[in-house]
C-alpha cells in the first residue's frame, strides 16, 4: 500500500494480544512443585523485561517507563510504556523511568498512554493428572506508523509455545490531506501473513477474521509432540509402552482442550 498523506498525527491503535500455552507432565506432587518453581525463574520479572525490550526495538519504539512485579506464589507481570518518537527530556513526565527501574522507585503500575506493551504469567498444574501448563498473556498497542505485528516471530523463539492464540485488531481512523477517513494504513488478510513460514510449518493453524472490522484471529497447535520435550524430572527411556501411550494422550487432550476451548472430560 502507497504510503498515505496524512493530516496530522496517524490515530490508529493497532493491538497484537499474544497468548501462548507451554504444557508440560510431572508425576510426584514435589516435581511438579520443581516445576512451578522453575517457570517462576525461568520468566521471571527481569527476563521478562528483558524480552519487552527487545520487543521495544524490533517495532521501532521508545521506551519511557517500565514497571514489573513477580507474585506471591507465582507469576509475574510487567508493564512498558513506549512512544513512536524520542521524546525531549523536558517533556518526559518525571514518574517515568526511562528504563532504569533501580534509579527510580517511582514506577506507576498500569501506566498507559497512546502506545504500551504488557506481559503476565500463569504458571499452573492439574491436581492428579501430572499435566502442568504455564500461561503468557502478552499485549502490544501502537499508535501511529509502528507495528505490532514485527515482533511476532521474536516471540515465537522467545517462549516455549505449544498453542499459540493472536489477535491483532486495528481501531479508529486517520485522516489523509483531503480530510478522508482511513481505517487502516496497511495491508493484512491474516496474521499468518506476518510470521515466517519456519514457524508456521511447525503448527496446525486455523483463521477467524472480521475483515469488515478490522478484526483478525489466528490459533495455532504445534503439529508434533516428542515426549522427552515434555516430561519434567522423568525421562522417556525410563517409562513402558503403556505409560508413554497414557502420557502423551494426557498432553493430547490438555492442548486439544485450550485449542478448541472445551473440556472432553475423558477418564484415564
């Protein structure tokens, strides 16, 4: 699409809601403790800012604040508040951090302007059936002429994603020279289209869109399961024939369950 003219500011809020799913099996109430524990410092606050900083610089962005927190007994949460232009000094409200989370303590949680970005975790077991699943919900919302949708392959190498749940929504308008309203600056029919095709083979993936709206949603099941990737303190060459085919119909129908949004409710 030719670049547009525009009259003003470009107005349009473009928000990428990144949702991934990391399922894993422990046997002993301790591991999956272990596990918990694990995810809790594997993606903790600090990693997780590290990650929404490069994400910062992959869309082409500007930090002005961050805010983090890990949780009581687990999980963690982290908050950027970003600009499409550097902003002067003189302009740069003094409750923001610039990024220096040590030198200044006066972070402002949930601080959100014309352009933020969000993380949280939810890392979690089932009560009897050894499955363990740790949750991302990630939210990128840009305005002006950087996007979103840039940093999504990041993301995929960033976690471990067994299901991956996108939605990608464009609102509002702008305005080109003529006063004409525009409800999108650039071309999309799915967000597949912006995720390399590397990733892409490695799942099975199936598109909701309301193109009318601006509205796009792509779900994404990973295609294979190698049971060593998902057993936890335990390893595949230890388990009988039986316990694999019980294990991995476990896993099947944790994933399948997310990805449809259903419970089957099958006994084992």
């Amino acid at each position: 699409m030719e670049k547009l003219q525009l009259y003003g500011f470009n107005n349009l809020t473009k928000t990428l809601s990144f949702n991934i799913y990391d399922v894993c099996y422990a046997v002993t109430p301790e591991d999956k403790q272990k596990y918990i524990e694990y995810i809790d410092e594997q993606y903790n606050s600090t990693r997780l800012t590290e990650i929404l900083t490069e994400v910062t610089r992959i869309i082409g962005a500007n930090l002005l604040n961050i805010a983090k927190q890990d949780y009581v007994p687990q999980g963690a949460s982290v908050n950027f508040l970003i600009t499409e232009e550097k902003l002067p000094d003189v302009c740069v409200d003094p409750s923001c951090n610039l990024g220096d989370v040590i030198a200044s303590p006066r972070n402002v949680i949930g601080h959100l302007d014309k352009s933020h970005i969000s993380v949280h975790t939810y890392p979690e077991y089932h009560p009897d059936r050894g499955i363990m699943t740790f949750r991302v919900d990630l939210d990128v919302s840009t305005c002006g002429q950087i996007s979103p949708l840039k940093a999504l392959d990041f993301l995929f190498e960033s976690f471990d994603s067994d299901i991956v749940i996108c939605d990608y929504r464009i609102r509002g308008f702008t305005r080109d020279l003529d006063g004409t309203k525009h409800f999108k600056d650039h071309i999309i029919n799915s967000i597949q289209d912006y995720i390399s095709k590397e990733n892409l083979n490695k799942y099975n993936s199936i598109d909701v869109n309301v193109y009318q709206e601006n509205i796009f949603h792509t779900k994404m099941m990973l295609k294979e399961l190698e049971l060593d990737n998902y057993l936890f303190e335990i390893k595949e060459e230890d388990l009988t024939g039986r316990q694999k085919r019980e294990i991995l119909d476990k896993l099947n129908e944790e994933m399948h369950e997310i990805y449809y949004g259903r419970n089957y409710g099958i006994d084992y």
